[in-house]
C-alpha cells in the first residue's frame, strides 16, 4: 500500500480552479518531487494533503485512510509534516520553543528529546542559536529551523516546499545534502521545488504540473533527459 | 497642475510634522505649570499622596487583570473584544450573589475559615462564570466571523456588550448592589501606616485585591512563557495556519485564550466588587474601557506591557487630579487623555513593538 495516494483531487481558491484531476502516489521509503513553474499548483498540492485546504472532489490516502474527514492539525498525528513555503518559522519564539512547537503532535518525553539530538546533530547551528529568538536567524538558519521543526514531529511522510528558495547555491547543495540524509533515516519525503534540477538529482520519481494537472509523471532518471523537461524546466536545450 | 498638487502636499508635510512636538510642549509645559502650583500651594499633606498612590496602585492592578483579556484576545485574534468589561461585570455579579449566598446561609460571619472558605468560593464561582460566558461569546460571537474583514467581529463586540449589559439589566435590575463583605474584610478596616503624623488606612480588600492581582499577573506570565499552552497560544499568535501544521488545535487555543481572559475578568470583577462596594449592570463599562486604555498604554498584544499600563493608568488617574489641581472628577478625562497622547506619541505603547503589517 502506498504510503500516499492522491486520487483525482480538484481543489479551488474561492471560484478559482487551482487543482483540476491531481493524481500522484509516494511509496514508503521514497522521495517523490514535483516540479512545475509559477501556479502550477505544487503548493496547492501540498496544501490540499494537508487538510489547510480541503478539496471539492477526489481522495487524499495516507496508507490507505482517507484524510478528508480530518482538520488540519489531526493530519500531524497521523504522521505527516510540513516545510512550509517561506519557511514560517515563529519569529517570536527561540529556536528551541519553535523546536518544542514541532513535536507538539507527541506526548513521549525521551522521544522527544531524542528526536531534538537528531536535529541538532543534523544541523549544529540550531544547537548554538537555540536561545536566539527565530526572527533573527539568517535565511538559511531558518531553512534548518523549519526543516528541524518538521522533523520533531518525527513523521512517517514529511512535505517539504520550496526548501530551496531565496538561498545561497552553496546553502541550496547543503540543504539537499540534508534532505537525503533525512530520507536515508526512514523518512518518505514529497518535496516541491521550482530548482528542478537538484530536485530531480535526489528524487526517484517526479511530477510535472502545469496549471493545475500532472502532464508528466516518471522516474527523475527519466525526467532528466525528457525533452519537455529540460526546455521548460532545466533551462537547458 | 501637477506642481500645485505637490508644493502643497509638501506644505501640509512640513506643518504636520511641526504639530506633534507643539503638542508635546504644551503638555509638558502645561502638566509643569500645573504641578508647580499646586506643590508650591502645598494643598495636600504627604499622608494625602500616600492615599492617592495607595489607591492607585490598587485600582491599578485591577485595571492590570482587566488589559490582560484585552492583549491576550488582541493578541491571538487582533481584535478588541469589547463585551471584556461586561463579562467581568458578570463575574462580579456571580460572587456578589455567592457571597450573598453564604450570608444567608449564616456561614459567612461563622468564625475566620468559614469567612476565607466564602470568599475563596465566590472567587471561584466568579471566574467560573465569566470562563463560560467568555467562551460562549467566542463560540457565538467571534468564532463565525474569524475570516471576515477585521471590522465585523468589532462590531460583533460591541453588540455583545450591550447585549449582556441588558440582560444584566433585566436579570438583575437596575438598582446598585453592595457587595456583603465578611466583617474581617469589611471595606472601612485595614492597617493603619503613619504619614507626616496622620493616619493613612490601607484597607484590606485593597491590600487582598493588589496581592490576587499580582498572583495572577505571575501565573499567567509564567503560563504564557513556560507552559506548552502558552507556547502553542504565542505560536496562534504569529500564525495560525503554521501552528495546525505543528498539530496544534487552533480553535481550541483560540477558546483557550478566551477562558483564562474570562476566569481573569472574574477575578477582577469579584475583586472590584470586595475593594469598591457597589455593582449594577453597568460597572463593567468603565473599567473595561480603562483597561483597554492601559492595554494600548502597554502595548496591546503585549503581556507585561498590559500589566505596567494598568498600574501607570491607575496611579495616574488616581494621583494626577490631585498634582494638577484639577477636580476629582475630571480622572476619566485624564485618564482617556493619556490614551490620546500615547496614539499620538508612541502608537505601539511603552513595551509594544511596531506592528507588521499584517498585524496593523
């Protein structure tokens, strides 16, 4: 069973139709990216899965249970966690109560504190900035902090969008360095990206979109080399 | 044409920019003059000052219970809830008749427990009954208008505040009631202290009532900071849809929010009722208004902020008639003055920080 199913999802902005038909699956263990240009409806995706926008028509399974009937903040308990776009951090909060925000779908204290080693093992500049308030942390800080934020819920499925975006090409190569070292640990990771590129060289399969519809699914191998993808995408030719 | 329009924009700019520090000195000069003339007089004693500042402070630190509902709502929901003054109206009714109750019964002047037992309870009872209300009004009031524009759940407030003051009204009538206070509380007995060779009495309602205040200042402090409640209601704060990405029930925070400003209200109200005496329907307006006035003088949105404008506001409108030899009855003027000169000078108050954009 998949661990994701998305089954033919509409969902819409007000009279908008920003999803028309989205159909994707992510198995256990793998990292699925999709790919698409401006309102292509990647974080529309996301956001959909999550419950934040609930679509008109279609199933969204998260192994094999329908999440339709669940708020949003229900979906976290069920295993799954968001990288915003724009990351969001709490910019009032510390680092470590943003931390402590994260692993709020769980109650286990030595998890939790073990799961905040991980993170701080993952990325060492949130261990010295813990005490620093999140609004004053550099970009790429903050990438981290919402990145480790998500990983303290300590989900099965962790969405990621745009982790890429507003950052250094150096940071960029780290942070994918980290996502796949997230994935090596377990985590099924759906991540969205306008850097298709990079995307493609982590992921094992990929979605295109294109105003609202997948018009390509295939592994990233594939993509890579596909004609459409590398003119509209890659920016190669 | 074009020129015109800009020359005099620039114009209307420079002397716009002059207005503000022209206010500013004709306060001060002002308030100086005032002071100076009435210390020079010297109409007052030290032991009159004393009484002032007594006052005060404790007058100050109800207003400081109040502001808190008002900057914890503005702050999860940036919104004014105007019907605050009315629910602690209702959490002072809820002890006045508990103590009334107790009274009655013949328990409230027993012996020392059973006079502490009833005050205790009627404490509770209040809190109790201004939690709920607070939470119905989010729930009926507030709650179907989350996403409408910021204008709606205003007016929504206001509605629910004449609302509840008239079926106080009608519920309670309109005759003033005096709180039953237990004789070892009664509102003329206190600790004496000694002022420049006169008797100055703090009473004890004010000295329980500044003490409570305080207690609950600490607690919802130390919750707001410390407790997982308190860091998922500042995360509600900054944004809600990140914190349900979190897993956090945002509308349960958001009922949260309004139970511990209501139980807060409570305990105001039953506090104002013990220290001051007299309730009707109405009391809530007047306190609600100042402690709003304070929130803003803090910084609304601002916890410490609202605690230090509720005493500055207290002190303020309980010393300054007196230091600018003005007529006792002009303290509501003084007070909501200083809510004109604090928009005017610091729009986000003594603690507040600048509003972002999506906040203002």
């Amino acid at each position: 069973m998949a661990m994701l199913e998305v089954e033919n999802i509409h969902s819409y902005y007000g009279n908008i139709h920003a999803l028309k038909g989205i159909s994707l699956t992510v198995e256990e263990g793998e990292i699925v990216t999709l790919i698409g240009g401006n309102g292509a409806g990647k974080t529309t995706t996301l956001r959909s899965i999550t419950g934040i926008l609930k679509p008109r028509q279609g199933h969204v399974r998260l192994e094999g249970e329908e999440l339709a009937p669940y708020k949003p903040h229900q979906i976290v308990y069920k295993g799954v966690a968001m990288v915003p776009e724009g990351r969001r951090i709490f910019a009032r909060l510390s680092v470590s109560e943003n931390l402590d925000m994260g692993a709020y779908s769980r109650n286990s204290k030595s998890e939790i504190k073990a799961d905040l080693e991980r993170v701080f093992e993952l990325f060492p500049r949130l261990k010295e900035r813990r005490n620093q308030v999140g609004g004053t942390l550099s970009g790429g800080e903050q990438q981290m902090l919402a990145t480790g934020r998500a990983l303290m819920a300590h989900p099965r499925l962790l969405l990621m969008d745009e982790p890429s975006m507003g950052l250094a090409p150096v940071l960029v190569e780290s942070i994918f360095e980290k996502i796949t070292e997230i994935n090596k640990e377990g985590t099924t990771i759906l991540l969205v990206e306008q850097n298709a590129l990079m995307a493609l060289s982590i992921a094992n399969r990929g979605y295109v979109l294109q105003t609202g519809e997948i018009i390509l699914h295939d592994t990233a191998e594939a993509l890579r080399t596909n004609e459409v993808v590398r003119k509209a995408y890659l920016g190669i030719t | 044409m074009a020129t015109a329009v800009q020359t005099r924009a620039k114009r209307t700019f420079r002397i716009g920019r002059l207005i503000r520090p022209a206010i500013g000195v004709v306060v001060a000069v002002f308030v100086l003059w005032r002071l100076y003339t009435v210390l020079a007089s010297q109409s007052f004693g030290p032991d009159t000052w004393v009484r002032f500042a007594i006052s005060g402070l404790v007058l100050g630190s109800v207003y400081a219970v109040i502001a808190l509902g008002y900057t914890l709502i503005y702050g999860i929901l940036f919104m004014i809830n105007f019907a605050h003054g009315d629910v602690m109206m209702l959490g002072a009714f809820a002890g006045y008749f508990t103590l009334e109750a107790f009274n009655g019964a013949g328990f409230l002047n027993k012996n020392l427990p059973s006079a502490i037992i009833s005050v205790v309870v009627a404490f509770i009872v209040g809190m109790s009954v201004s939690l709920v209300i607070s939470i119905a009004l989010e729930r009926i009031a507030y709650r179907p208008l989350r996403t409408a524009p910021r204008l709606v759940p205003l007016i929504s407030a206001i509605g629910a505040s004449l609302f509840l003051e008239n079926v106080a009204q009608l519920t309670f009538g309109v005759a003033r009631h005096t709180y039953t206070n237990p004789e070892v509380i009664k509102r003329n007995i206190g600790w004496t202290l000694m002022v420049g060779g006169k008797e100055v009495l703090v009473a004890y309602t004010g000295v329980l009532t500044f003490v409570l205040s305080l207690l609950l200042m600490i607690g919802l402090y130390i919750l707001v900071q410390r407790t997982k409640m308190g860091k998922a209601m500042r995360a509600v704060a900054e944004d809600k849809d990140t914190a349900a990405l979190m897993g956090i029930d945002v509308d349960g925070v958001i009922a949260n929010t309004f139970a511990i400003s209501g139980a807060l209200a409570g305990a105001a109200g039953v506090m104002w009722g013990l220290h001051m005496g007299v309730i009707y329907h109405y009391v809530g307006f007047i306190p609600g208004i100042k402690a709003f006035t304070a929130a803003v003088l803090g910084g609304i949105g601002n916890v410490p902020g609202a605690m230090l404008g509720g005493l500055v506001l207290g002190i303020v409108e309980a010393v300054a008639p007196a230091a600018l030899g003005m007529p006792f009855q002009l303290k509501d003027v003084l007070a909501f003055s200083i809510l004109v000169l604090v928009l005017i000078f610091r729009p986000t108050g003594i603690l507040g920080e600048v509003l972002s954009g999506k906040k203002a």
